[in-house]
C-alpha cells in the first residue's frame, strides 16, 4: 500500500512543444495522488512556457513553477533542479519532455521506496518502453541483471533519468554533490553518488515509461547494435575517456562522502587509466569494475590496453 507523501517531478525543457502537452497528461493521470511539478524552462522560443503556464491553471493534484534554467545545456538544467533549495517533498522524480508515463509508475516507485529503511539513501529506476515519436512500440531497452553497485556506476549508467525516483536521504546527497560540481548526466552522477555513498539502487525489469525516441532527442536509447556501435566509436575516439575525466573529478571533489570501498574502487579504477600497460590491466583487475554485459566488460578491458579508457 502506498503512503500518500508528496512527490516533486523535477522537468528541464527547452523547446518542448511538440510532445509536452502529452507528458504532462501522463503526469495528470498517475495513480499516485500528490504530484508537484517542478519546471526548469532553458530559454525555449516555442510555446513551451505557454503550456507550462496553462498546465499550472488546471493542475489539480498539487502545485506547479516554473524557473529560468542556466542555459548551458541539459545537464545543467538538471543540476539547477536538483540544487534548487525550494523544492521540498518525500520524494523526487526526473522528468524528461517527451516521454510518456505508464499510470503506476510514480505508484510502482513510491511503494519500493517506502520500505528502505528511514534514512538511507534509496534510488529506484526500471527498464524503458522505446517507443516512435507518434508512440508505437518499437522495443524494451536492455534488461539489466547483475546487481547496481559503485563498481558498475563508475564505467556505466543503467537507468535513463526519465525512471528514476529517489527518497529524501538520496536527493540529500545529491544536491551536496551537485553543489560541488558538474557532471556528464544527471542520471549516471545519481548512480555513481547513491552507490559511493553506500546507498540502494534498485532496478526494476518492468517499464513503466514510453521512452520516445525522434530527431531532437539529446540522448537516444542505447540498446541497440547501433548503439553498441557509437559506443565502440565514442571509445575510439576518446570520449568515453573525457566523460572517465569529469567523472573522476566529480568524485575527488565528493571523496569525503563515499565509503571506504569505493574511495579503492575509484582510485584502481584511476590508476587503470594511466601508465604501462600491464599496470593497468592489474588496476583494473584489482578495482573490480564491471558492466552489464559480457560484450560491453571486454570493451573496458579494450579500452585499457588501447590507453583510451
């Protein structure tokens, strides 16, 4: 049975208008009751803010605002959302524009979060119903099965942002995180702090989202072999590298907050990333990071010997 608490939806936008009214109507008809939402507008020149405003005349279950975001892209509009001192509730929601929701799905969350125990760090995301930009199905995004732990969360993201609800003791963390830095994405920074600090991640098989995909998304569905492909090509090329950077340094400037563990894991994780070849491969060893998937873990081990890791 869920506990009716209140429950802050966290929405960056920027030129929203052609699917937003309909992410809003599945925000409207979520089973759960108490819903604030809580806009960050990136200097949208459609009818975005417009939609949002007459979104905040009907809205029934609870109250709506609207900010001004930074205007330094997507993640930092999150970021703005997260640090916002103003925003209060039980629990917090990420929301994309042009999704849409499953009834239950703050219902399925709330429910799993309210049996952590109190004050513990608790984050919940699933799976993702990859649908068209007119909402047909197309395919469910990978099924996850190895357990979340940091030693996943410092090589790989597993839950879109879109799905992912966290208690109070998680948002906590977060924005003590975000106050110190920056981050690649809002969603793979949530899983690397919740699970550095000695959090529960948990990562639920069942979608309970149409995770749209059309031509102005910023960041599309990553299982496909396409997909797999732009991976290799990102490590290639060295990106994947850059984001290891900004991550790394995220982490040293929140070091004081992880665990014992993964302070080591980041460290070998570090170490993995420079000098001869057979320390690295023993770094990366001994660090014990992992992904999801067999296909994928070989791809670190590549990206090691390559010096592109």
């Amino acid at each position: 049975m869920v506990t009716c608490r209140r429950t802050a939806v966290l929405i960056a936008t920027y030129n929203g208008e052609a699917f937003l009214s309909q992410q809003i109507a599945s925000l409207y008809n979520q089973s759960y009751p108490m819903i604030d939402l809580w806009f960050s507008d990136d200097g949208s020149n459609d009818s975005t803010r417009k939609i949002i405003e007459r979104t905040a005349r009907d809205w029934r279950k609870g109250t709506v605002h609207l900010s001004d975001g930074p205007r330094r892209g997507f993640a930092e509009n999150f970021r703005s959302l997260i640090v916002n001192p103003e925003i209060a509730a039980e629990f917090f929601a990420f929301c994309d524009q042009d999704d849409v929701w499953d009834e239950e799905k703050l219902a399925v969350a709330v429910d799993w979060l309210s049996n952590q125990p109190e004050g513990t760090p608790a984050l919940y995301c699933s799976r993702t119903r990859i649908i068209t930009a007119e909402g047909s199905f197309l395919r469910l995004s990978p099924l996850f099965r190895k357990k979340p732990d940091f030693r996943n969360a410092i090589v790989q993201s597993i839950g879109g942002g879109n799905t992912m609800v966290m208690n109070r003791a998680a948002r906590d963390v977060m924005q003590q995180a975000c106050a110190r830095t920056g981050f690649v994405s809002h969603d793979w920074w949530c899983y690397m702090m919740i699970t550095g600090v000695g959090g529960r991640v948990h990562f639920s098989g069942e979608p309970k989202i149409g995770y749209r995909q059309h031509s102005e998304n910023v960041i599309g569905e990553n299982g496909t072999w396409r997909a797999r492909v732009q991976r290799l090509r990102s490590l290639l090329e060295g990106r994947f590298a850059r984001w290891n950077d900004r991550n790394l340094v995220g982490l040293a400037a929140c070091e004081d907050m992880l665990t014992k563990d993964a302070r080591e894991a980041a460290r070998l994780f570090s170490e993995a990333r420079t000098g001869q070849l057979t320390k690295r491969i023993s770094s990366l060893v001994r660090s014990g990071v992992y992904r999801q998937k067999s296909l994928d873990q070989l791809g670190l081990y590549l990206a090691s010997a390559l010096n592109k890791l």
